[in-house]
C-alpha cells in the first residue's frame, strides 16, 4: 500500500489509526518531513479564513499553508482549507474549471457529507488526479444539525435566535476541528491515486 503523508494534522488526528499513513502533527512539525509520497495537508487557517481580522496566528503561522501548497504541487495530494480562505488568492489557486500551471484544480465539498455535524463548506486544492479518477464523494442532502460559523443572522441580516426553526447549535473548538473519519479515509485514497511522482520520473 502506498504511503501518504499528513501534514498539520491534531495531536489526537483520526489519521493515525490509517494504515501507510505517516502523521505530521505539531510535536513532530510538518516543516521537517523529508518529502517523497503524496499528501494530504491541513495547514492552519485562521490567518486566512474570514474571522481572519480576529485572529491572532504566530507570525510565521501563514507561512505554514504556502509552504503545504508547495508540497501538494511537487508531490501530489491534496491541501484542505475553509471556503472562501485567502490563500487561493495569495498562491493563486485556480477556481471553478480553472487549472494552475501544476495541474491543480479546486474541489469544494461540505464536510457534512462525510458525517460533520456542521456543513463546513471546504475547498480542495488537488494536484496529480484527474476530477473522474477521485474517489466516489457521498453526496448528503438536507440541513446539518450544528453549525460552525460565529454570527447568528441569515443571509439577509435578520438574527436567528434560540427556539427558532433555523436555529443550529455552535459546535466547539475541537469537534469543529476534527476531519470527520470517513473523510480522512477518503482524502488518504485521493492523495494514494496522484501521478505527480511517476511524471516525474
């Protein structure tokens, strides 16, 4: 079985029960993986989603996802990231039917569709799979039971308050966190059928 990095994930990540998986967690520090398989990388992303101006990233923290875009594009894999984060515009991803000059494209998914109690609207940045050579995605349709987002109004503006029917409980830090199982699973079998190695060679 071929073997997949994880870069950035949780000390306690799901990944480390995957078998030919090689986890990259803060103790053992993403920076100092030597290369050579695909990967699967969850950079942090405080510093680039849309709470941005709230947060308080280290100051070589934005650094983290540039240099995990850098490792998707020279080995394969995939870097997982919140919808709408800026660091498609500073690495210039490409969107939609778009691809960069390392064939990557975007994928955008909800995380709920792999069993997230939230939607978590994600974006995939892919490098060394065609779209019809991924695995099947579970598509799941209806509304989540939780919701992940800090404000509490619709899309118009008006406020959703507890005991109304759009309300949707705050999930927490850590279970807003985690990569739900079955789609670590899924993102370790994406990252396993990239090509960029064999190109290469």
């Amino acid at each position: 079985m071929r073997q997949v990095a994880v870069l950035f994930a949780r000390a306690d990540s799901v990944y480390k029960t995957l078998p030919s998986v090689d986890v990259w967690d803060i103790e053992r520090d993403a920076r100092k993986w030597p290369g050579g398989c695909p990967v699967v990388a969850h950079p942090p992303c405080r510093a680039w989603g849309r709470l941005r101006a709230f947060a308080r990233p280290r100051p070589d923290e934005k650094d983290l996802a540039r240099w995990a875009v850098a490792q998707v594009r020279e080995w394969g894999g995939v870097l997982e990231h919140p919808e709408s984060s800026q660091l498609w515009v500073d690495q210039e991803l490409p969107r939609g039917q778009k691809r960069d000059e390392f064939g990557g494209w975007t994928l955008p998914i909800h995380q709920w569709w792999w069993g997230h109690r939230a939607q978590k609207r994600t974006w995939l940045y892919i490098v060394g799979i065609e779209p019809q050579d991924i695995p099947a995605i579970p598509l799941r349709l209806g509304k989540s039971d939780c919701r992940i987002r800090l404000d509490k109004r619709r899309p118009d503006g008006t406020h959703i308050r507890k005991g109304d029917p759009d309300y949707q409980p705050l999930l927490g830090d850590a279970e807003r966190e985690h990569t739900p199982p079955d789609l670590a699973y899924w993102l370790v079998e994406l990252a396993r059928r990239t090509n960029v190695l064999s190109e290469a060679a």
